[in-house]
C-alpha cells in the first residue's frame, strides 16, 4: 500500500473544479469535463505533480489513453465514475462519512476474520429472504429431492463426516488446474477420513486452497466445510453423479461460499488469509491537506483468475444466495441484496445497498423465482460457453446445477442440455460462432443438435422468448413436430415429452414455459394445417436395416439421437454473407433459380466452402414475422420457417445438423423438386 502525505502539491485548474475539499456523500449527481488525456497526463507529471491527476492517469488508464474528451462524474450512491460503474475514485472517510456511497478505507496486508463474521450479521439481519439460503439438501426419503449422502469436513473433530439435516455449512469454489489432490475421497480412503483427527495429519498434502478454506470457516466461528474433493467420492459413479445432479443444491442451502478467484490452480490459497500472502496494492493519494482519496474496483472487474474461466465454477456465482471471493488482493462479501468489501464502508450502514454492480462482466444471482426461465437460460448458457474444461465429457455435467435449477421453473425434463418442455425454442435459441474460435467445429460425445456438441458457441448472442404466455402461445400455435429420441444405451424409442413428463413435472401454466401434454397430442398443439392431419409421426423400428446402422452409430457416440417426421425442402445454393448488416455471418439461401429465399448462418463454414447441392432443410416451425420475438434486433415483415440445414453423415440413414435459418414462406415454390416433403429424419 502506498501513501502520499507530505507537502501537498496545489491541485490543476481542472481538478479544482472537481470540489474535493467537499467529502459530502451526498452532494447532487454532476459531471466534470477534464480535457484530454494528454492534458491529464501533462499535469500529472509536472513538478510538482497534481495529486489528483495523479490518482486519475492509472484510474483512467484502465479504459485506454487515446482519449480526446474525458468525464469525471460523480453519482449520488457512487463516488466518482468513468466508463464503468464497477471501478470509482472514493474519499478516505471512513471515520466522518455520513454515507457509504463515494466513500473508501484502507486495505490491510492481512484480512480480518472479524470483518467477515459482520458482514454475514448485516445480511441475516438486514436482508431476509432474497439472501437466506434454502434448506434441503439432503434427500430426506427416497424419491425426495435431495443429495443422498451428503458429507462435510468436520473442522472440529477433523475429519469427513455425513452431514444431518439442518447442518450449517460452508461451500468452496476452486480450480482444480493442474493440480490433482493427493487427498481424495475415494472408495478406499472413505473409512480412513472419516477418523476423527485424519484431516489434522495430513493438512500438508491438502491443496493450499482447501487449507486456506479451513483455516477461514474455524476463524469465523463456524463448523462444517463442503469441498468436492473431500465429500464426493471420486471414483464411485454413482455418488459423484448424484452430487453433480444436485449442485444447485449444494450452493443454494449454504451458508455462503467461498470463491477463490485469484489462481490457476488449488495451490493459489486465499489471498490475505495469513500473513505474507498477499501485497495490498491500493494507491492512496492526499489531493488535499487532510482529505485523502483511492480507486476502488468492483467485484467482477477484480476477478481475473482461472476462476472466471473455467467450466465448473459457473454455478455457484449464480447459484449461491451469499459469496465471499478473495481476489488477489482483495475480499468481497457478494450477496443478493448487496455487495461489501474491504475497501468500503457498506457494512457501517446496514440499511444501505450497493448499487454499483455493473463492473466488466455482471454476474446476476438467478432469482428463487426466476421469472423468464428460458431468458435465463440462453444467458447462462452464453456465459458459460466459452469456459474451459479438462475433460470435455464435463460440457454438460459442469452446468447441470444451473439446468437443474431453471428445469424446476420450466417444469420440464432437460435432452442433452435441452429443455423438453420447450424442445422446439431450446433449438433455436443457440448459435454457433466459428469465426470467434481458432477451432470451430464439433465436440465428440454430444448430438450436433445440442449447443453441447459444438466447440464455438460465444459472443453472448442467443434467441430467448421475451415472457412465458407469449412463449406457449408460440409453442402450440407454430410448432409441428412430435419429437422422439432414441436412447443411447438401447437405441430404445421415446417421446421427448410425454404424458408421463407431465406427471413428473407438473403441468405448465401461463406463468411457466411449456407444452400442454393432452391424451391425443403429447404437445399440446392447435395445427391449423389440414395437410397435417393422417400423417405419420411416430417412427417405426421395423426397417432392420436402418435399426442396425441406428444401433451402431449410437453405440459409437454414446447419445441421444432424435428420430422424427417432419417436412424438408431441397435448396439450389448459398450466396455470400453480407459484409455489414444485422444478417452478417448469414449466407443468403438460394432458390431454384437463384432467388434469394432466406438465410442460414453456417456452424462451421469451412465444411461447407466445398459442399455441393442439393442441400437439405428441415422446416423447424413457423414465424409470423421477425419482430423481437427472440430478443434479437432483426425485424422481418415476411412469414417464414425456422430451418435447419442437415447432411446426411451414415448411409444416408443417420444426419447431423449444419446450420439453422429461415425459409420465406413464399419462397417454398422456389425449392427443388420434389417440394415439400413429409419425411422421417434421424439426427445424430
């Protein structure tokens, strides 16, 4: 930490305007011209230097220099401001603020334990239900919702010990990096750690980040730890698949959980938990005789370590209903009323709330009752796409909390990360982005038709329905398919939704995304297509042919295969994407003749610069217009079909999915012959 005291310089002509002689928290919302950043810069360096110049060149420097009109602004619940509301410049007042906003303190090398435990009483006691966490992570009978043995280090007695209901625990997130825990709960150490004082023995082979979290939870006076290495046993499929199935859980009834943000692997620790393990690195500056000012960061802008990149530690950010992230040189108390930290004074007003959350990448808490689950969904999944795991069998497992959790909003099953209930949006609503990746292409293990079995899904663009009443008016009026798939262990055949999916789930409503299941069609729809009607929908299994290529296809990817009726066109071509407009990225699809008939944006162009026509489209479902529908910015006056470009990969038996976009609805005269054809589709 580094401090200037000594001989004040006077301030610039332009950070005199800025009124820091007046420490009030609540003066009025104002913005303050400061010139360019050459001028800043220039007064910063001149002898002697502005004090306050020289607070703002590091301040602003975060957001670049090449920078011609540059603005201060000083927000009434903030402090000062520019670019982003997450990083501010605050008074040093602790000791005569009458308010936190605008106001800071000093960091100390070592954290105080004391601060943390007065953190957690002004959220229990100010904040109520938004912030407590639930209860019920035990399966308390069979069938129940609930982990069936959920296990906890036992920081008193030191050891691994089943947790009972009601047991007040603490939850860490980490990385595991390249570091493998040489202590791990596995079949054969199962008895061996749950001896009383086993933990205390061999605290040295622990990964300095677990014995950092232990060390945190005796300080603060609590008892129990849940760490995943320690309380899933990692070599028993059946424990680690019922612990991962329940993450939501976990998270969502502790205490809080401790974030390890800062690191790249489980050696990192917890910055500033002992002495020596961390350099506080807050610039201090006295801009005036006796009033001293800093640069605080947000929560999110502060997070720079693996965490933020990896797979697995997703869930529990949005999951948890408190968190405490130690950054690298920093600690953060986030919950879902507010956010407080060592460098702030929220904790000294309980009844004020944080406002300032919007640093680099928010990270919002998925509500109790989250709203618009479907929105909810393509933002997580936006979010976490681009995440990096070890092992790319995880692409699903390391989001199952998040899909766990907003399947009970949507009362719905979840297909290979997929929604059921919603099956024909979850389609849709994901798109491929392989210019944003050095390897575009398909992930091994996952359907093509699941954003799972792609490499390069990113960029935070995806289609989700605005409200649940317009999404199931969507749902039952545009949509066709009866959607079966094939199960990968037999090769079985089975409704994707069913009547028994409502009896498992629940019946949807106008409040929840999904189809309403009825004897004659498990979807619920109103087909306004006479053509429809007679029509075969369900698949037959009797061609043996194409049930033996079935079986070895599956046997050889190991899931689910969707096997469906739909109608599908011949198309001519594709034309060349538009270099700039809302369609960029989308290559114009082409007619018998030429004519421009829609648009479909490719899943990996590469694969398709040589491929040669005819192309085959399934026709998906119907739009009235593009009006917002999917939040997107594209609007469209003419009726289409959301399509599905598909190749045929296993003697002309098995396919996979190559892109999606629409179809005109004028334009299906322009197909090739045959036209529209009712056909029986296998997508691998």
């Amino acid at each position: 930490m580094s401090t200037q005291s000594t001989g004040v310089a006077p301030l610039c002509d332009v950070c005199q305007t800025l009124d820091l002689s007046s420490t009030n928290n609540n003066r009025e919302p104002i913005k303050y011209p400061l010139g360019n950043w050459d001028d800043i810069n220039r007064k910063a360096k001149m002898e002697p230097p502005c004090p306050s110049c020289e607070l703002l060149i590091p301040f602003l420097g975060r957001y670049g220099t090449d920078i011609d009109d540059v603005t201060i602004e000083w927000k009434k619940k903030g402090g000062f401001f520019y670019n982003t509301d997450g990083d501010n410049l605050a008074f040093l007042n602790e000791d005569t603020a009458s308010a936190p906003y605008g106001s800071a303190r000093a960091v100390h090398d070592t954290i105080d334990p004391a601060m943390i435990k007065k953190w957690m009483s002004v959220c229990e006691a100010h904040h109520g239900e938004p912030c407590t966490p639930k209860r019920g992570v035990i399966q308390a009978s069979e069938g129940e919702v609930g982990v069936k043995v959920f296990r906890v280090i036992d920081i008193i007695d030191e050891c691994i010990v089943e947790a009972a209901p009601g047991y007040r625990y603490l939850a860490l997130s980490y990385v595991w990096g390249g570091v493998v825990p040489s202590i791990r709960l596995l079949k054969s150490t199962v008895t061996e750690l749950g001896t009383k004082g086993v933990l205390r023995v061999l605290r040295d082979k622990l990964p300095k980040t677990i014995q950092d979290a232990i060390d945190l939870v005796r300080l603060i006076g609590e008892r129990y730890l849940w760490v995943d290495s320690l309380c899933l046993i990692q070599d028993h499929d059946d424990d680690m698949f019922d612990g991962i199935a329940h993450m939501d859980l976990v998270y969502q009834c502790a205490v809080f959980t401790i974030i390890a943000a800062h690191g790249v692997d489980a050696n990192a620790g917890l910055p500033g938990l002992h002495p020596g393990s961390r350099e506080v690195r807050q610039k201090i500056v006295e801009v005036l005789p006796g009033v001293k000012m800093t640069a605080t960061t947000g929560v999110y802008n502060d997070m720079k370590g693996a965490h933020t990149t990896r797979g697995w530690t997703l869930q529990e950010l949005v999951l948890s209903h408190r968190t405490i992230i130690f950054t690298e040189n920093r600690i953060y108390f986030r919950c879902r009323t507010t956010c407080m930290s060592e460098d702030t004074i929220y904790d000294n007003f309980p009844s004020a709330i944080n406002e300032v959350l919007h640093s680099g990448g928010l990270i919002n808490f998925l509500a109790d009752t989250e709203p618009q689950p479907l929105a909810a969904y393509v933002s997580q999944l936006f979010r976490y796409a681009d995440r990096k795991l070890t092992k790319q069998s995880d692409t699903i497992h390391a989001l199952t909390g998040i899909l766990r959790f907003l399947s009970a909003h949507t009362r719905s099953g979840t297909l290979e990360g997929l929604f059921t209930s919603s099956f024909d949006i979850c389609l849709l609503c994901w798109d491929n982005f392989p210019r944003a990746t050095a390897k575009p292409g398909r992930r091994e293990g996952f359907p093509s038709w699941s954003w799972a079995g792609w490499e390069c899904i990113r960029d935070g663009y995806g289609r989700s329905c605005k409200d649940p009443e317009t999404t199931n008016v969507w749902l039952q009026n545009q949509t066709y398919i009866v959607w079966y798939k094939r199960i990968p262990t037999s090769a079985k055949l089975e409704l994707v939704w069913d009547l028994d999916s409502e009896l498992k789930y629940g019946k949807p409503d106008v409040q929840y995304i999904g189809y309403r299941a009825s004897p004659n069609d498990p979807y619920g729809r109103v087909h306004a297509d006479a053509s429809l009607g007679g029509l075969q929908t369900k698949p037959s299994t009797s061609d043996v042919r194409r049930e033996e290529i079935i079986l070895r296809e599956m046997e050889k990817r190991q899931y689910h295969f969707l096997h469906f009726f739909a109608y599908t066109v011949l198309m001519q071509g594709f034309g060349n994407p538009p270099e700039s407009s809302d369609w960029a990225m989308v290559n114009p699809l082409l007619g018998s003749e030429g004519q421009e008939c829609g648009g479909i944006k490719f899943d990996n162009p590469k694969v398709m610069e040589n491929s040669k026509g005819p192309h085959e489209l399934i026709l998906l479902s119907t739009m009235d217009k593009y009006d917002d529908f999917f939040n997107d910015s594209i609007t469209l006056e003419r009726p289409f079909h959301w399509v599905m470009l598909i190749t045929s990969v296993e003697e002309e038996v098995v396919a996979e999915r190559r892109g999606i976009g629409i179809l005109f609805q004028d334009c299906v005269e322009h197909v090739l012959p045959p036209g529209k054809v009712w056909k029986e589709i296998v997508l691998a």
